[in-house]
C-alpha cells in the first residue's frame, strides 16, 4: 500500500500546526503497532520549517554545527537538492533509552540551510528549461520526485509546513492528497483559515494540485468563552460538521508536553482533553483514508 500524504499547513503562524502534526504522527505511529508489540507499518515525518521545531518537539537533536555555526547535519535541503538520498535524509526518532520508544516513527529533519535553498531551486528550474540535458525535476515537482522512494516505505508521511510555503506551495499540494489546516478560534485566525482554504481549492479545481482541505482543527479553543463558541459556529457555517475537527482545548499540558523533554501528548498526558482531541483526530485521519 501507497503512503497517504498529509500535510499541515496554515499561511498564519503559531496556530498550531507544528503541534498539530507532531502528535497526529505520534498517534498513527501507536495505531500501527500490533497486537505483538511489532509495527506494521511507519510514519514519516517531514519537518519543512527552517526553524527546525519539529525535531525539539519530539527531544532529538540532529544537528551538529560546523566552525562558523552553520547546520551540517541531516536536513531536508539536501534532499530536495538532490545532494542526499532518502535514506540519508531520515533519522529514527526512538528514544527507547529515555523510556519512549518510538519503532517506527522517523523524522527528515530541516535547518537553517533550507532557507537558501529556494532561490538555487528557481535558477535551476530556469537552467534546465535552457538545457533538456539537465535532469532537475521541476520545482512543482521537487517533493513528489524527492520523495517518491518514501511511498512504498511508509504508511503515513505527515509534513509540517512553515507559515510561508512560497515557493514550495505548490510542490507540497501536489504531493500530499490531504491538509490539515489548524486555526486559533479567533476572527483573524478564521478569516485566515477560510483564505488559504479557498486558494487551495481554487488550485485543486484548476487541476494544478492533488491536495484537498480534509480538516479543520480548532486549536487553543476556551470551550466555555462566548467568543470561541462564536467562532466555531462561523467554522461549521463556512465548512459544514464533516470537515471541522474536534476542538483542542486551550491546555498547558501542550507546552509542557514540548518544554520538558520533548515528549509528545501521548507520552505527557495520555488522559488529558488536548490529548483525546487530536487522538480523535488521528483516528479520523486513519479511517477516511
Ligand atoms: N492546545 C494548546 N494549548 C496550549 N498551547 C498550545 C496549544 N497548541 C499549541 N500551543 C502552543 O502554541 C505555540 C505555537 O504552537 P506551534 O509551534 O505548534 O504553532 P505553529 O503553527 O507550528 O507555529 P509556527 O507558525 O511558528 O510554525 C507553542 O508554544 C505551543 O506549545
Ligand atoms: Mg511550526
């Protein structure tokens, strides 16, 4: 069976989508755990966040740094420019050692150095429409071709998206079948929301991308504000129930989940209410598929 793409994107920032994708990747990963102890199958994650939080999230710490501070360990940059393979690209986050094991959850880390890498991306689209002897995908392509080898290895590739794609926008919608779009409940955050929904599926029907909006997750939701009540209403008015995901409550579990030790919602705080909503999500994202 083929990878299910699901990427996590949101044009504005801090609304969860790093948390989002790190805990939902978790949660699949356990799903896929059997009876036996043993995995049948794994999940990938995809860091496409210069900032690199996905690997603090998760307390692994791939980068080493060379004399002048610059990243030199793995990195997604490399594997977009064709300079590493998958496998070198792809680190184990297991940390059976801390006591949380992690068989089959696995990480292409990002630095620093993917924030130069879009400009070489574009000249190379240009040389190559020059030269047909040069072998560079195109850049709508780039993850798709990059990528590809990943299919047949994983059940799940999950990618967690920077607020500003730009460049690589279309590449991520043309690879992942699914978005998930996290939202703060607030008036800006929605309209934000409804925005990069509306550009998406405006692509989808152009027939220039694969990915649709599958869900919605309302995120750092105060269940009892009148506000936030308001605002989910708008959400269900403007989507219908079908794509709004259960609302993630507004929790300090989440910030300490990350703050000590880098341990996701289902090693933290199994019970906690921020923890049942994405697992709710997670098993939504296992079903539809
Ligand atoms: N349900 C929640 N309750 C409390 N805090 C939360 C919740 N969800 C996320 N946070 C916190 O909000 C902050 C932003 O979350 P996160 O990094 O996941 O957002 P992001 O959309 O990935 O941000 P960026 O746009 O910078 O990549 C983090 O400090 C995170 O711990
Ligand atoms: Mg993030």
């Amino acid at each position: 069976m083929k990878a299910s793409v699901i990427a996590v994107a949101n044009n504005k920032g801090g609304v969860a989508k790093t948390t989002t994708a790190v805990n939902v990747a978790d949660m699949l990963a356990r799903r896929l755990i059997g009876p036996d102890g043993k995995p049948t199958g794994h999940v990938l994650l995809v860091d496409l966040d210069p900032q690199g939080n996905v690997a603090d999230a998760l307390g692994v710490r791939p980068q080493v740094y060379d004399d002048d501070r610059n990243p030199t360990g793995p990195c997604v940059s490399f594997l977009l420019m064709g300079a590493k393979t998958l496998r070198e690209s792809v680190i184990s986050l297991d940390r059976k050692g801390d006591g949380l094991p992690r068989p089959n959850l696995f990480l292409v880390p990002s630095s620093r150095r993917l924030e130069s890498i879009a400009e070489e991306l574009i000249v190379r689209e240009f040389q190559s429409m020059r030269n047909s002897r040069l072998e560079y995908p195109p850049l709508d392509d780039v993850l798709s071709v990059r990528f590809a080898p990943a299919l047949d290895i994983f059940r799940y590739i999950i990618i967690d998206c920077p607020p500003k794609l730009d460049t690589l926008k279309k590449a991520v919608y043309r690879f992942a079948e699914r978005v998930i779009v996290p939202t703060k409940p607030d008036f800006l955050s929605v309209e934000g929301a409804v925005q990069h929904t509306e550009d998406l599926e405006d692509l989808h029907e152009r027939k220039e991308v694969k990915a649709r909006v599958a869900y919605i997750v309302p995120s750092m939701v105060h269940p009892r504000q009148v506000m936030d009540q308001q605002m989910m209403v708008a959400l269900m008015k403007a989507y219908g129930r079908n794509r709004i995901a259960a609302p993630v409550p507004q929790s300090v579990v989440v910030k300490e989940s990350f703050g000590r030790g880098g341990r996701t919602l289902m090693e933290y705080a199994p019970e906690s209410p921020a923890t049942q909503a994405y697992q709710h999500l997670a098993e939504r994202v296992y079903h539809d598929r």
